[in-house]
C-alpha cells in the first residue's frame, strides 16, 4: 500500500500570518501523526496560540503518547494557560503501525469526511474546540489501514469560503462528487477543494483556509519504493 | 520568492527501518527548519537513535531555540545518555524570517553542496558528528535568501552508493551536472539523485539513502499563492 499526505493552505486575504497550523511527526513506533490546528481570531495573535497547540502536540506524539491523551493535554495546557479564554480547533490524524490503524483525533465542531469503498461519511458528532471548557475530550474514529481509504479534515475557512457573497460551499457535495471520480491521488483532491475554496471567495480568502487529505492507495509496482516529501510555500 | 523542499528517501535493501530521520516544523519567529539525522548502524537501534536527536532538535527549534545551540544540545543529550558511545550525524537547514537567511549547521563528516548564482560551492571543512566528543560544536553557514539558491544535504548512504561493485557515486560531479541544467525544481533534482544512487548500488541500496534539497526560487505569478505539502511513502 502507499500512503499519501497532501495539504493545500492559504491565510485571509491581505493577512501576511496564517493562524492555521500544520505539522507533521514520525511515531517513535512506526508511521506518523498530523496535527492540524486553528487557533482564534486571525493574524499574528492566532499565529502564536495555534503554534502553542500544535507544538505541545506534536512534542507530545513524538515521544509516543497516545493521540487521545495529546489531545487532552494540549487541551489542559492551553486552557492552563490562557484561563479558558482562548480556543483553537484541534485536529490529530494519525498512521499507526501497531495498530495498523488510522485514527482521527477532533476537537473541531467542523466535521471530517471519511471515504471507503463503502461511500462517504461524514462524522459531524458534536465536537468542542480545545482551551475553553473544562476537561474538553477529543472524538476519537479508528479504521483499518487498507487501500482506498481517505479522509478530508479541514479549517473553517474551507465550509465558510463563499458566505460573504452569499453563496457557500457545499463541502460536502464537492467531496461525493470527487469520490464518484475515484480517488487517484491526495494531492489533486486537496488542490482542487482549495480552488473551489478560492472562486467562491473570489481568489480573496475571507479566513485562512486549509486542507488535508490523507489516502491509503494500493502500493505502486516498484519492489524498494523510496518515500517522498515536497513542499512548496510562498516567501 | 518560492522556497521548495524535496525529499527522497530510501531504507537499506532488505531493512524494515530507516535509521535516518528527517523532520520539518515551523519557527515561531516564522519560516521552518529541516532537520535531517543519521543513526550509528542500520535498523532498529539507529531509528531510535535519530529519533531521540532529530526529536531534540525538533523540540527546541519549534521553542525558538537557535540552530547552533539546538545542536550543541542535541550532541549534549545524545552524549550524556549514551555516555559517548553512540553516534549520529545532525544536519540543520532553516529558512529564517527575522534575519532572511538561509542557516546550515552541519555535525556530518559530509559535504552539503550550496549553489547560487556564483557556482557550486562545497562546504566540506572537517565536521564531528554528535555523541562521542564532548563539546561537539557544528559548522554553521548563513546565506542571504535570494533566489536562484539551493542545498544540497544528505546522508552517507548517496556517497557511498555503488562503493560496493567498486563505482562509488560521484556526487559532487553529478551535482555540477544538475546545476548547468539550471534550478528548476528541488524535487527533480533529489529524485534524480536518488535514482543515480539506486542505479550504483543496483537497486538494493547498500545503507539507508536521504537526499534533502532546497531551494529559492522566483516566486510563481500568483497573487495569494498557496502553501502545498505532499508525501508519499510506502506502508
């Protein structure tokens, strides 16, 4: 099998710091953990609390704590520190090697899409940020690593792109029709959600946008396949 | 400007595990930093290894730490817990908002190649790896972030590929080659080294191979352009 991570991010029209943050960590035992965090307001104050998040998380998974402990102390943490004034949504993806599971982590009212050969699900329980309310749990999905598999965890800057026109994206119908063309690879999924998210709030993001999609694809024909990262990012 | 970021990654033939580690986080004075770490033997005991300093030197950057004493304090650590007995090379590459350079710090007995418009440039002054001599400091270099630059950073595996059959890689002329062709993507340029280094060890890589490059590039016409992150690795 071959996994792919593909992320596509933009801050708020005419803001030079995203309060989005996207990190990503090897698991002491075997495969790797995203954290996806969006931290309050926009700008620099949301660009400090969303990296606080993501820091003690990702600090956290790398030492191999569980994703649902992560969760809660970064929780504790922020909401130690801030006295339950300050909030950010709090999203842990994770590819386990013991387990051979996938696991999402969500404290994000925002829902997170699952695709399997079986169709879409959207997984939209009741979910609170992190660092308001006390003792916040995260939601916690597990499935079996097989091939065709994917997930589209967001910000909500993706469900509001349109709002101020009048005219909101539905992500939802946007991801059952990419899931009718099969899903061939993250990277396209993620770019074309983005510039669906870019034309309804006509190429000036009213938030910072983004977008992760994770797949699991049946492994290319090559006997010692190598792994590969790009990244590409405005200067 | 555009900064790209490729990595292409190999295990050993045969070997479950990679002792090589690289991971990326941001900077909370903005930009990010590449650390890219290699563990003393092959498997098991040397992912440990480049985890536990590739996860120091995560930790403290992600702070706010600066590179040289992230890496000092990685050789710190690596030496008191091991009491001198355990080895890994440390490369640090950062792209540094507050003073718009790029900064590498080395602890690698091999070259990182620069290119800029001025040539190809071999650092290559002798370096200690981290965790056997007390004190280890790294070299440090700083280069303005302008475009038409790249590094070129990797693990023994790329130089050595081929020592076996008695045609070792040679990485600096194959370097020399790609940069007559001009800068045009970092990516090309690892997977064209990776391939030269799967070709000279048959395609049972004799060690575990990581090639790292970066590069600045004029930036794309686009005026809110996005940030895109892509892996792909074999589960």
């Amino acid at each position: 099998m071959e996994l792919q991570i593909a992320v596509s991010k933009v801050t708020k029209w005419a803001s030079r710091e995203s309060g989005d943050t996207l990190e990503m960590i090897e698991r002491p035992t075997g495969g790797l953990s995203l954290v996806l965090v969006d931290g309050q307001h926009s700008g620099k104050g949301a660009k400090a609390v969303s990296n606080l998040v993501a820091r003690k998380a990702i600090s956290l998974l790398s030492e191999g704590v569980r994703d649902g402990a992560t969760a809660r102390a970064a929780h504790d943490y922020l909401f130690a520190l801030h006295g339950g004034k300050v909030q950010a949504t709090l999203n842990i993806v994770s590819f386990d090697m013991v387990s051979k599971t996938v696991v999402l982590s969500r404290n994000n009212p925002n829902p997170t899409y699952a695709l399997t050969p079986d169709g879409v699900t959207e997984w939209d329980e009741a979910s609170r940020p992190v660092g308001i309310y006390r003792h916040t749990k995260p939601l916690i999905k597990e499935l079996p690593l097989s091939p065709n598999l994917a997930l589209v965890v967001f910000t909500d800057g993706l469900p509001t792109a349109g709002h101020r026109r009048g005219r909101p994206l539905n992500v939802r119908a946007e991801i059952e029709r990419l899931y009718q063309g099969g899903i061939a690879s993250a990277q396209s999924w993620a770019d074309e959600l983005l510039a669906l998210a870019m034309a309804a709030d006509e190429q000036r993001p009213a938030d910072d946008i983004s977008i992760l999609v994770v797949a699991v694809l049946p492994g290319p024909d090559d006997s010692h396949p190598a792994r590969r990262l790009v990244l590409r990012m405005p200067l």
